[in-house]
C-alpha cells in the first residue's frame, strides 16, 4: 500500500515539473512573437 502512494507522488510531482517547463516555454514563445511583431512595425 505504501508503495503504491509512493508511485503515485513520484508520478505528480514528474507531471507538475513537466507542466511547469512547458508554461515557461509557451510564455518565451508568445514573448518571442511580440518582439518580432514591433520589429515589424
């Protein structure tokens, strides 16, 4: 029993950094398109 909530809390946490890389990727990516968008302009 124990090990199984252990899965499962290592399993979590992989998902909540792997989300976390993955929002700071979008924000650089939206951030990259606006600068481009006032160079443009």
């Amino acid at each position: 029993m124990g090990q199984k909530i252990l899965v499962l809390i290592v399993i979590g946490c992989a998902l909540a950094l792997s989300a976390c890389n993955t929002v700071k990727g979008l924000g650089e990516d939206i951030k990259s398109v606006g600068e481009t968008a006032d160079r443009a302009t």
